[in-house]
C-alpha cells in the first residue's frame, strides 16, 4: 500500500506543473488523460480501487468547465471510492460529478449521478439522501419524465420510503 501511495505522490507531483497560455489548458488535458490511463491499470487490482478513485478524482481538476470527461472521472472516482468501501469519499466525488454534470448541461448523467449519490447516502444513514433523490425527482419530473419511474427504481426503497415520509406534501404526491 506504501508503494502505491507513493506511486499517487510521484504521479500528482509529475502533473502538477504551472504553465500558461493555450499549452497550458492542452498540457493540462494532456495531464489529465495520462492520471486516467494510469487509473485504468490500476482499476484492474481491487486493492488499488482507492488509489484509481484518487486519480480520477484529480484528473476532474485537469478539466475545463464544459468537458464531459471532468464529471465522468468525478463519477467513476464515486464508483471506485464506493467498490473501495470508502463509502464518504464514494458520496463526495459522486455528488461533485453530478452537480459538474448538471453545470454542464448533461441533465441525464447528473440525474443518474445524484440517484447514486442518494443511494449511497441512504447506505450510510446520511440525511443528504432525501435531499439528493429530489433533486432526482426535480429533474425527472421537468427534463426526463419517461425516466421517472426507472430513476425513482434506482434510487431503491430506503429512499423512496424516505422521501415518502418527508414533511413535502408535494412530493409525497408525486411520489404516489
């Protein structure tokens, strides 16, 4: 575990480079694309799921605001995070993709993103979680409504019966 620690310390310093102007936003690209190769080989070996999380989780950093690949390697480092057992980090990188999804403009990636993010809350007792699945509902209901009932299955019944249970009345009857 040391070595790969060492080896996230080597690859974050080999990156962290300060440039400017235009070759500075395609090194930065550049950058970001090798921490996600390196993350890929790592994502193979359970044992260094957290380490691939923490690699992507950075590369994210590397992306300009608009770039899709800065949410999904948010997204992925979630998933990693979460395969990891580190289930607060899982939740953390998974709520930051969906919110970059969404200020992208990519309405379903951050819909099914908050829906993970609910569902991890959920797992951890977290209150977040009835908050993240309306989020789910808000965009179901004005961006996706053929999606609803797929994304309100994914949020699974610890959530649903949450947001059933909630104070909202309207979303009590949405949800019937």
């Amino acid at each position: 575990m040391l070595r790969m620690r060492i080896f996230l310390v080597a690859a974050v310093a080999a990156v962290a480079v300060p440039l400017g102007g235009a070759r500075a936003q395609q090194s930065k690209s550049q950058s970001a694309d090798e921490l996600v190769q390196r993350a890929q080989v790592l994502q193979s070996d359970p044992a260094a799921y957290a380490v691939a999380a923490s690699l992507y989780e950075y590369s994210a950093g590397f992306r300009s605001a608009g770039d899709a690949r800065g949410a999904e390697a948010l997204i992925m480092a979630g998933r990693l995070y979460g395969y990891a057992g580190e289930r607060p980090k899982a939740l953390a990188a998974m709520k930051a993709g969906a919110e970059r999804a969404l200020a992208d403009g990519d309405v379903p990636t951050a819909a099914d993103a908050f829906a993970d993010a609910a569902y991890l809350a959920a797992a951890q007792h977290d209150v977040q979680a009835v908050e993240l699945a309306r989020k789910v509902v808000e965009l179901a209901d004005a961006w996706m409504p053929e999606e609803r009932s797929a994304l309100l299955h994914r949020l699974g019944p610890t959530v649903v019966t949450a947001l059933r249970n909630s104070p909202r009345e309207l979303m009590v009857l949405a949800l019937r």
